[in-house]
C-alpha cells in the first residue's frame, strides 16, 4: 500500500479515486495533482513507482494543507468563533446546527438523535394476564 500523507491508500483503486481516502483530498484536487505530477488518473495505485508517488507527495505539500494541518485550522476557526460569542460560536457551543437550519424535526444527527416526539417514547401495551 502507497502511504501518503500519513494515510494508507488502497491498492485496488484508480489514483484518481484513491487520493480522496486523504482528508481535504476530493476529486477536483486530485485531478490538479496528478495532472501536475503527469500522472494518468486511471492508473491503479498498486500500479505507482517510487518516483509517482514522491511527485504526488510533492504536489499535495504544494497544492493543499490535509490531515492534522486541516483538522487544527478548523477547530482553531470554530474556537474563534465561540471566543467572540457570535451566532454561528454560539450554535457551535449548544451544539445545534449552525448554517439556519430548521430544528423542529430536523437535526437529529447534531443533537445526538434525540428523539421527542409525542409516540418515540411510548412503551408497548400491557401483556394480558
């Protein structure tokens, strides 16, 4: 398996795809990478040399910031956000959805799936004795 960026790409996918298993990787940026490195995108990644695979390694430090670089501006954004106590850092604290999102019967997946609804918490019916 190539390892770039600190991640295992899988053997059995084109390059083109494969480059996407990289967080801040998608398909647009992988096309401007492998066409700087020269690289066809059909090309399975099993298939790379030594040699692709430092041209890609090189074109990724060059193009975009991925992995932990990423992750760490984005929580230094959102810790921005919350210190100057504005709308979106204020969502981001309650943990509710940011981007105006209605929260009536929606949003099950940012507040953990809380289920309250009038029958959600109703219990079966009694056995008969």
């Amino acid at each position: 398996m190539p390892r770039i960026a600190g991640i295992d790409i899988p053997e059995n996918k084109q390059i083109l795809i494969a480059l996407t298993y990289i967080y801040g990787i998608g398909r647009s940026s992988s096309k401007k990478i492998l066409s700087e490195a020269k690289i066809k995108p059909d090309k399975k990644a099993s298939q790379l040399t030594e040699e692709e695979v430092l041209k890609i390694k090189k074109g990724i430090d060059a193009y975009c910031k991925t992995e932990g670089d990423l992750r760490k501006d984005l929580l230094k954004d959102i810790k921005r956000l919350k210190a100057i106590g504005c709308w979106r850092g204020s969502r981001h604290k309650k943990g509710l959805p940011v981007r105006g999102q209605k929260t009536r019967k929606n949003s099950r997946t940012v507040r953990g799936n809380v289920r309250k609804t009038v029958g959600s918490g109703k219990k079966g019916a009694p056995a008969p004795k």
